[in-house]
C-alpha cells in the first residue's frame, strides 16, 4: 500500500491559524484596554466634556499615547479580522476572497495610520 | 392520536417547485418518526422518497430534519416531539435530489479530505500481529469512533450552511479519532489540512452539532481537542 509522506509534515505556521491566536490574544487585552478606556472617557470625564484641550492634557502624558496607540492596534485589527471571518461567510469566489482580504488590509492600514499620526503627532492646546 | 405530518417535497422531473404536502396519519405515543414516514408511503404516496436502512439508528442512512432539528427519524419518537404537527424537512446545506433525499457527495468529499485510515508504514510488531495500545490509549479516541457518517452534525453546522467549502464537524470528528490513535503515524498530515482555511478554525462553537449528533459524541470538545493540538504543532 502506497503511504503518503505523512511522518514529517507540520501544520506548521499558517495564516488562518495565526489569525485565529491573534483574535484571542488581542481579546484578552482588549478586556483592560477597552473597560479602561470607557471608564475613563465615558464616566469619569463624560463625552460632553472631552474637548481639544482635554485632549492635549490627555497626550502630554507620553503612557496615554502608548494606550491609546495599544488601543488602537489591537481593537481595530481584531474588528477587521471579525469582519473578513464574516466575509469568507458570503464570499466564496477565491479570487474576490483575495480581492475582499486586501481590500480590508488597506483599508486597516490607512484608518490605522491616520489615527497613529495623531496619536504621534500629538495636538497642542487652543490659546486661551 | 391523530397527527398531521407536513413533509417536504420536491421532484426535479416535475414542473412542481419544492413544497410542503400534508398527511394525516393515526400514530401512537411509541412510534417512530420513521414509522410514520413508512406509513405514508406504504398507504397514500408511494412516490414520497426518503433514505432508510437499518432503522435502529446503527446506520445512519434517515438523518433529516424533525420539527426544525436534525436527528435520525429511527429514534425519535413521536411522544418527544409534544407537537400535533410534524414538519420533516432534507439536511440544509446540502442539494436536494428528491423529497427528503439530499446529495451526500460534498459531505464525503470532506470526510476522505482527512485521511480517514490508519497511516503507519512501521514495521509490523515482532508477532507479525497486532499493533497493541493501552486501555487508555485506546479511551483518548473512544469517543470518536462512534460516528456514523449521518451528516447530521455537519448540516446543523452555520459554518458550513454559509460556506459548503468548510470542512464540518464531521470531518473533524473522524480525523480526531485517527489524530489521537496511537498506532496511527499520520497526525501531522491531517493537521494540516485542518489548519487550512476550510478547516477548524471555521468552527465558532455554536454547538448546534453536539445536539444534532444521535450518537452523543462531544464534537464540540473534539473540535477544540484537535484545534490544541495544531497550536502545539504550529
């Protein structure tokens, strides 16, 4: 009987199974980052008061920016992976699959380096 | 009793679309749904078609849908289904040919995908024998080996309804029982396959197949037993 050459072979790293780690990974610290960042903004402070000097209070702090940079990497890509897990749901074309899963990575890098600009960037409180 | 059966119809060589037709059937508490279904071709339409074989739910030929849930029909009885009215519908997911009969080629598809026999081109034991395993080596994949190939798990599955291209809980299931089998070499092989981007990782644990499963397999905990064992392989 002719065996195929199954001794050897790994599963080995790929893709799909690093996209499934890294959705659990990111979720685990999304718990801290996401309930921080509610209790803080929503709560404590309240939406209505968040302006662009609280804002620039907030980004003085050189640990707000790296939380928020945190925030950002991990909510976003673990959303968009969400939203290409849904889309191979409906779309079952291999090509349009690839054309869906590049547009999705373009799309997570600009929105992700808009908001990595400003974080960077930082903004400067209005003059009084 | 006297319970009405609304049964799914559907016959390619007639320009008659897929419907619904209804039968009175007399049934008692103790019957089958199978036995009803006998009864209806058996005394008022003998061109309804289903598949049956050894109606003790060993062969898992008469898995269909029942009030809405896939199950064998040689095991569900008519007292458990507390209802006047009996819908039995095809799996979903998988092309109807006729009636309650749906095409079971794209299951078997993914089922021969996994390897499902024994790899091991070891030399034979010294006895020129057996392989001999451990009563708990032997317990790792008890589980599993109790898969009857219905289908009914992989057609309750979301994933697979949504993707036909997904593996299912079936597959998985008979790779599982071959992936901790310790006289098997091929685990590596087959956990590559279920790496893929068909394979497990397409299972959000709904666990509509542990219910579906007339055979009590915990899938749901096989599937995530092989999804461990490629994370400690990758």
């Amino acid at each position: 009987m002719q065996l195929p050459d199954a001794i050897k072979e790994k599963p080995g790293r790929n893709y799909e199974t690093i996209a499934w780690k890294w959705m659990r990974y990111s979720a685990l610290l999304l718990i801290p980052l996401v309930w921080g960042h509610v209790l803080l903004q929503d709560i404590l402070v309240g939406v209505h008061r968040i302006d662009l000097n609280y804002v620039a209070l907030r980004w003085a702090s050189l640990g707000w920016r790296i939380y928020d940079v945190l925030l950002l990497g991990f909510a976003f890509a673990h959303g968009v992976n969400g939203l290409r897990q849904v889309a191979l749901d409906y779309i079952h074309n291999p090509r349009a699959r690839r054309g869906v899963e590049w547009g999705l990575l373009i799309f997570w890098l600009l929105i992700t380096g808009i908001g990595a600009a400003a974080i960077i960037g930082g903004v400067s409180a209005l003059p009084e | 009793m006297r319970l009405t059966l609304k049964i799914f119809r559907y016959d390619p060589n007639t320009s008659a679309g897929p419907h619904y037709d209804r039968f009175q059937v007399e049934a008692d508490p103790n019957d089958r749904v199978l036995d009803l279904l006998e009864a209806v071709r058996g005394d008022q339409d003998d061109t309804l078609s289903f598949r049956r074989s050894c109606a003790h739910g060993v062969c898992g030929s008469d898995a269909m849908r029942i009030n809405g849930l896939n199950a064998l029909a040689c095991k569900v009885l008519v007292k458990d289904l507390n209802s006047d009215t009996i819908q039995i519908e095809p799996l979903l997911g998988l092309r109807v040919e006729k009636d309650l009969i749906v095409d079971m080629e794209p299951f078997f598809a993914h089922y021969r995908s996994i390897l499902p026999y024994l790899i091991n081109d070891e030399p034979l034991p010294e006895d020129g024998k057996e392989r001999l395993q451990s009563e708990a080596e032997r317990e790792r994949f008890d589980d599993t080996t109790k898969c009857i190939l219905c289908a009914a798990c992989t057609t309750s599955c979301p994933s697979f309804w949504a993707d036909g291209q997904t593996i299912g809980p079936a597959a998985i299931v008979n790779a599982h029982r071959f992936i901790f089998d310790s006289r098997d070499r091929g685990r590596l092989k087959r956990l590559k396959i279920l790496a893929g981007q068909a394979g497990v990782w397409r299972c959000r644990t709904a666990f509509n197949c542990t219910e579906a499963c007339p055979r009590d397999i915990h899938i749901t905990r096989a599937i995530a037993e092989v999804k461990q064992e490629i994370l400690k392989h990758s």
